[in-house]
C-alpha cells in the first residue's frame, strides 16, 4: 500500500483517555483521511457495517470479547486490522496474525511504529511486535535471584514465607517481586504465575 494513499481509521478502546488521545494525535495525520472510534466489538462491527474503513486499529481487551476475534469479521469487510494490547502473547499474536490481522503490537511501542503499520502492514506481510515479556523467561533478563523467587511465587509462598527460605529480609523480596513483574510485563503475582506457568517454570518439586 502507497505511504501516500489517505485511509480511513477506526480505533477500537474502551477506555476513554487512550481513546481521545489516539484519535487526536491520528488527526493530525495528513495520510489519513477520517479517524473515528468505538468503544466495544459491537460498535466495532456497527462502524464497519456503516462505512469503510481501512485499517482498524483494535485494543485486544475488549469489554463483550477479544479483539483477535474482530479479525474475520473485519476481513470480510476489507478492513486491514492492527491490534494493540498491553501485555503481548506469543501464541495470542501467532493466533492473530493466522486470523489474518495486519498487525499486533504493544501499546508501550512508539507512534513511528504505529504509523508504520498503518500505512504498510498487511495479513500478507503482518508488523508484529519484537518483545515478548515470555522472553525474559526464556533468555537471560531475570537474575538468578530474581528467577529463585519467581520459582517460589509460583509455588504459593507469600514474601514472608520467601524471605525464610531465601534468607533475605522481607523488604529486599519484594524488590526482587517488583522487578519480577515489571520484567514479565504484568501487573500482579497472578499473572506472573500464569505467564510463567505456560513459560514451562513449575515450582519446585515438594520433599
């Protein structure tokens, strides 16, 4: 697709701030055409029912489903589909790009990576994000320390129980839980477990 060629966007979010600030700095773009919005899937598949649209740009978490399942529907419509999600998935984008979404990146990227899709990206060659918080598990991103006390969360133990085991003081565990969760790119234990647990990182074996 020409870099040139004006295009119509529709970006999909249901919180508001993101939202208004996306279709404010889209505007000011002087490649695309129209920029509206729609706060759910079903407004999602009224807009592209009412008029075309050429790339809509979808928050994965959505309030009635997922983002990644708007992509057929989409497709029928010729709309290219770029998805946008604060904790990318290895197998959530593979599932989406299958799908035939033109893109999925993480909402902490750059605009210049955005617009970039925008304009490019399509099912044929899809823009895809380039960091996975799996990865820090299956690189080198997480001290051995840190990697002891993931171990540990995954087994159940709260800081306290950690902190005995590790022989640490209970404020120096959770730093380390801190900087854990902030590496994996999620927002709580919870989470750490389930992104560890299909990492394949099980808790240690019980004596």
């Amino acid at each position: 697709m020409a870099a040139t060629e004006q295009l119509s966007v529709l970006v999909v979010d249901d919180h508001q701030v993101f939202t208004d600030l996306m279709v404010f700095t889209l505007r000011g773009m002087t490649f695309l055409r129209t920029v509206r919005s729609a706060s759910s899937i079903a407004q999602a598949r009224e807009a592209l029912l009412d008029e075309h649209v050429d790339v809509a740009v979808v928050d994965v978490r959505l309030p009635d489903g997922t983002g990644v399942d708007l992509v057929p529907f989409a497709a029928t419509h010729s709309t290219r589909v770029i998805l946008l999600t604060g904790h990318p998935r290895r197998a959530e984008a593979a599932r989406a790009i299958d799908l035939g979404a033109s893109g999925y990146l993480a909402k902490d990227g750059s605009l210049s990576t955005l617009t970039a899709a925008l304009s490019y990206a399509s099912p044929s060659q899809p823009h895809v994000a380039d960091r996975f918080p799996e990865d820090s598990l299956a690189g080198g991103s997480l001290t051995d320390r840190e990697r002891q006390v993931l171990i540990r969360i995954v087994d159940g133990q709260d800081a306290t129980r950690i902190a005995a085991d590790l022989e640490l003081s209970v404020l120096t565990v959770r730093g380390h839980i801190k900087a854990v969760l902030a590496k994996l790119g999620v927002r709580s234990q919870l989470e750490a477990v389930a992104l560890a647990s299909r990492a394949g990182v099980s808790a240690r074996p019980r004596g």
